[in-house]
C-alpha cells in the first residue's frame, strides 16, 4: 500500500530543454530513490549515506529525476537550510536551540547527467527548476553548491548559467583528492 501512494504522489512532467529535447522529470520518491542513489555511483566520487537518501523524501527538499527516451539519465537534490548554514562552523550548524531563521537558502547537494546525454541541455534544465523551486519561497535568497576546484567543467557550467565564485573552501572533502572545492552562490533576493 506505501509503494501505491508513493507512486500516485510522484509528480512527472515533460519538459523541453533550450535546445528542443524532450526530458521527462519526475519528483523523487521512495520507489524512484534506488535510482538517485545508482545514478550517485556512476556520477560522484563521493559515497552518500543512507540518511543522505532518506532526507531526499522530507519536506524541503527538491529531488528530481531526469529520463531521456524513457532511460533515467540524470538527477538533482537540493536541501532547503538557514542562510548562512554552509558557511557556518559546524557548532554554530548545529544548534538546536537556534529560532526559526528568517531567511534561507537552498543548497544544491547533488547534480549530474550521465556523460553520454550532457550538453543536451538536461542539466540546464535541472538546474533552472531548482532555481524556480527556490525562487518561490520569499524566505530563500540564494542557491548554493560546492564544487570540486579542479572540476573545470562544472565550475564552466555553473558560472555561465549565472553562479558566481563566493570563496575557496579548504580540505571541504574528506576522501577524495584535491579536498578542495569553491563554494559557488546564485543570488535569488
């Protein structure tokens, strides 16, 4: 009966990407999280936890899946946080007690195409409705990400799409090599 109400509540749209291709996309939800996290394997070096999956499904997030040709081809997830939370220390992040902010900010965790399908505009697309999800909150004043600083690709594709480079972020990565990364920021309000 869950996996039933799961799928009725799944949303699912057809969208065209700015260079005409139709992309199928389709809110995440327990039935569709197994392919977040097998598209994660092939897309990041990185390793998400189980909790990192099940957050995908709490209120305030913005998870989608992307299918081109009926094939699952890409995927974003997207937290909503307090403003300022990414730059926080970790015990000031961590602060229970805290009030409600008053304003937000969305954090995007997660975002990839499959190799084969970039430059089909998918993750453009992807991309601007995580903006538009963020931009209908009046709280939330900016999109934010990290990213790896040797990763020219992204940080080309997120610059030309409108982010810009807020600072350089030291040892951000645990595992993988270089640990660093730029904390990149889309002003919203």
């Amino acid at each position: 009966m869950e996996a039933a109400t799961a799928a009725a509540t799944a949303v699912i749209e057809i969208q065209p990407t700015e260079s005409g291709h139709q992309v199928q996309l389709q809110t995440v939800d327990a039935i569709t999280l197994p392919k977040v996290r097998n598209l994660n394997s092939v897309l990041f070096p990185v390793h998400y936890s189980g909790a990192f999956y099940r957050s995908l499904l709490l209120p305030g997030q913005f998870a989608q899946l992307a299918f081109y040709n009926k094939l699952c081809v890409g995927t974003i997830a997207c937290r909503k946080q307090p403003l300022g939370f990414a730059e926080a220390p970790v015990s000031a992040a961590t602060n229970y007690h805290a009030p409600e902010p008053k304003y937000h900010e969305v954090y995007m965790m997660t975002l990839g195409v499959l190799a084969p399908y970039r430059r089909l505009g998918i993750g453009r697309l992807l991309l601007r409705n995580a903006i538009e999800f963020a931009s209908k909150d009046p709280t939330v004043r900016r999109v934010i990400l990290h990213v790896q600083i040797d990763n020219d690709d992204a940080l080309r594709f997120y610059h030309k799409s409108g982010f810009t480079t807020m600072r350089l972020v030291q040892r951000y990565y645990k595992n993988i090599e270089p640990p660093h990364a730029y904390l990149l920021e889309y002003r919203i309000r």
